[in-house]
RNA sequence: GCGACUGUCGCCUAGUGGUCAGGGCCCCUGAUUGUGGUUCAGGUUAUCGUGGGUUCGAAUCCCAUCAGUCGCCCCA
C-alpha cells in the first residue's frame, strides 16, 4: 500500500511552483503598488469565528469545515480568510490606523467537499480587503485591483458580473415580499430551492435547476426581480459604482441573480468568471461586507473586498518555466569547486557543482542534463596557473582567462548584492 | 451527500482468459579515467489499485472496496 496524499489534496512539484512563483510574485508587486499591504492570520482559528462570521445558513459552516476539538477548544480549519483577517484587524485595534486600512493576504483554505475540476480540499487563495470607507470609489478600486492583476498575468476570457444585494435594511423588505411571491410556487420547485426558501431565499435565485429557473423567469417574478428593491441609498451607491466602472472602462455585466454564498455581503456584490474553466469556473469572488466587523465586535466599520482561487488562476495562465541554471562548476578538487561555487554566487549568479566525486566527463554529462549555461572547468592544470576554463553550452565554445579576470567580468554583469 | 467514467514500472502505454507482462521516455553503468549533447551495448524499476469469487488457468470475466477524473450541489 503506497502512500498518497490525502483525498482533495496535491502535492506542489518544482516544475509546477514557478508558474505558482510567478503569480504570487506578480500579486506581491500589483498590490505594493496599490499601497495594500501584507497579512498573515492563522489556518485555524475558533470554529465560533466561522459560524458567526460567515453564516450559520451557508454551505461553507453547515457541512464543509474541517472541525476539530482539542480540550475544550473547538478549532476550525480555515474556509476562507475574511473572517479571519476582520478578526484580526478588531485584535489588534487596526481602526486605530489611517483609514482605509488596505490588506492583501495569500494561503491554503480548506473545506471539506468531493473534489473534482477545479475544486479540492485545501486550495489556496489570494484576497485583498479595504476597511473604514464606504464609498463606491473603494468599490471601484477593489474591483479594479482584481482586473489589474489578471491583465497583468493575461487571463483569458474573463467576465465580470455585478449585483447589488442592499443593505441589512432593504434586503430584509425585499427577501420577505419574494417570499410572498414564490410561496405559491413552492410545489414546483426542487427539494434545494424548498430549504433555501426557508434559509435564504436570495440564494434560491441561484439555482442551476431548469424547472426553478422556468419558476423564476416566468413574467411576473421576473418583472418583480427585474426592479430594483433596494433603498435608495443603496441604488444610489451601486449606479456611482457602475459610472466609475464604465469611466474605467472595464465591461461588466449586471446579473440580478449573482448572490454570493456568504451571508456577509451588503450592496454590492461581484464573480470573475472565465469561459476557459470547467464547472467551477468563478475565479474571483467578493463584495461589500459592511457589517461584519461589527458583527464580529468590533467597532462599526464597513469593508470591501474579494478573493480569488490560485489553482483556478494558475490553470488559466501560460506555464512558466524554472530559470535555467547559470553555472555548473567541473572539479577534480571538492575544495576549488565549493569555493568556485560560492564565489559565483556570491556576485548574484546561480552555480551548482558535482557532490558525488565523478570524473571531469561525467560532471560535464550532468552539467548537461542540468540545462547549465556555463561550465567553469578548474582542473589540475588550471589551478597551477591560477586560470579557469569557461564553457558556452550552447555552441561548446570555451575559454581560458585567469580567475581574477573570470570575477572581474562576473561582477560587472551581476545584480547589485542584496 | 448523489451520479458517470477510469485504475498495468516514476511518466506514457501494449496486452480483452493460456508462458506471474512487452515497448517508449526517464534514471544508472560502460564504450569515453581533462570535455557534455548524438550513437551503441548493458542494467534498475510492475506481487497488473486492493480484497474476494468464477475457472484447470485471470491484468483480462463477476462482486465488493479504495483511489482518481468529470458532473450535480456549492464555491475561489
């Protein structure tokens, strides 16, 4: 019986962490622009912290986390890191700092669900949050942020759609006069539709089933959902947005029926899809989230912000490949070769050597295989004459200059050292 | 939690009841003990996912189980 890793879980090969580099990479310099700036919050927090910040109704708490009791102590695998990022900013008086306070943040999330394309057990997440301003500009530029990024590392096909879900206040009027509507409808709707009535009726908008969507595109549900039932604030809020967007010139869609599965979104709220992805083809998520931290007691402070699936992002961007390997020391010396090799490195250059003691042609032959630019040969009679041989891959042409003259030139090409 | 399909060396794969399995890639050794890539010769790696059954005989047929993939659901 071999051992594997666990069910939903992958391990990372070399091969595959450079195109996994080069997106973190990208996302550390997108957001350092923007003035966001780095966070890291445990990967499990107080299992209380999920049930109360991202809702007792949602799928997410009610049969996806990864729970576990020690002492008296329930823990909880982290599903997402919203919560655990507005936990932290209330811990450590972040309200205190100049407002907006703007956080980014990358790691592994876990949730307990059958895994298939795109979508497995502990999966990875890159997410920006902006705290203390409630206006449509704070929107615009979180959405912005996200549409800078995938441009940058060109995602293809990507859409955008938009929704503005209200307030506490307004969705609470609009969620009970849909219930009146649907109501008589009930019969005919699917067993999931049934429970979310109950739950979330916002969420039964959502449904996949084609019988629902019949219920729900029938004239006078889709007259009642094609107004708006938002308070005026709210719309006023959302129609600003959506006139910075188009200023920005970034296309959206308005889809009345984009609900997000998180109970803590207010007003706005948005899904990054891409036609190159299967089933789970959202790739970044997010909204307004204006009364969790409250929620979560800290002081009144609204909040915007998304995240967005590394592997769903990675399986969309053009593989990058490992950078080559500059130089491979050859040696009949261990001595000369370790400290060739550090000389080497020292002045910015990557450098490898032969450890197992092989002869000269068979340090050449791995030099080889290990796709290394240049060979720097110092063999026996090298040494005596204080030269090295430098060997061009490539085209096999080769070199003899003293060893003062091969590190003059090295540092001359190399990167300011760190 | 439900459904469909798949499961042979590290990777790709031949083999659909009759020698406990063949090939390609990779890896290692040698030809080539101060010069790699090509070539040539050799070598290591598989109790055919696991367990049971049918059969004189199973990688091959049947059942179960596990795992993977895709879809439902949900979401990033």
């Amino acid at each position: 019986m071999t051992l594997t890793s666990p069910k939903g879980t992958h391990d990372l090969l070399p091969e595959d962490l450079a195109t996994w580099q080069f997106v973190e990479q990208t996302a550390r310099e997108t957001f350092g622009r923007a003035n966001y700036q780095e966070i890291r919050t445990p990967m499990f927090e107080s299992t209380d912290l999920f049930e109360r910040g991202v809702g007792e109704s949602t799928d997410i708490v009610n049969k996806e986390m990864y729970t576990f009791l020690k002492g008296e102590r329930s823990l909880t695998l982290r599903p997402e890191n919203t919560a655990g990022v507005v936990r932290a900013y209330i811990q450590h008086g972040m309200d205190r700092r100049p407002k907006p306070v703007k956080l980014f943040y990358m790691g592994p999330m876990f949730r307990y669900e059958r895994p298939q394309a795109g979508r497995q057990r502990q999966f990875h997440q890159i997410g920006a949050e902006v705290f203390g301003v409630d206006t449509p500009q704070s929107d615009a530029a979180v959405i912005l942020l996200a549409m800078t990024f995938f441009t940058k590392l060109g995602v293809p096909g990507l859409k955008l759609e938009i929704n503005n879900v209200g307030c506490f206040d307004c969705r609470g009027d609009f969620r009970e006069q849909l219930k009146a509507l649907l109501a008589p409808h009930l019969m005919a709707l699917c067993g999931d539709c049934n429970k979310r009535f109950e739950t979330n009726p916002l969420r039964m908008l959502d449904c996949k089933n084609e019988t629902c969507k019949a219920v729900y595109t029938q004239p006078e549900i889709a007259a009642f959902l094609n107004q708006d039932h938002t308070c005026t604030v709210c719309q006023t809020h959302f129609n600003q947005l959506l006139e910075l967007l188009d200023a920005a010139h970034v296309p959206f869609e308005r889809n009345k029926m984009l609900v997000r599965g998180l109970d803590y979104y207010t007003r706005t709220v948005f899904e990054i899809t891409s036609n190159h992805l299967g089933a789970q083809n959202a790739v970044c998520g997010g909204g307004r989230y204006n009364g969790l931290v409250k929620m979560l007691g800290g002081p009144d402070t609204p909040a915007v912000g998304w995240a967005l699936g590394v592997e769903r992002l990675v399986s969309l961007i053009a593989k990058q490949t490992q950078p080559a390997l500059e130089y491979f020391v050859v040696s009949d010396s261990p001595s000369h070769a370790l400290a060739l090799c550090q000389q080497i490195q020292a002045r910015g250059f990557s450098a490898d050597l032969d450890l197992t003691g092989k002869a000269l042609g068979k340090q050449l032959a791995q030099a080889n295989k290990l796709n290394a630019r240049y060979v720097v040969i110092c063999g026996e009679s090298e040494r005596e004459s204080h030269s090295i041989v430098v060997k061009t891959m490539t085209d096999g042409s080769q070199e003899s200059l003293p060893q003062e003259l091969f590190f003059e030139r090295l540092t001359l090409r190399a990167p300011v050292p760190a």
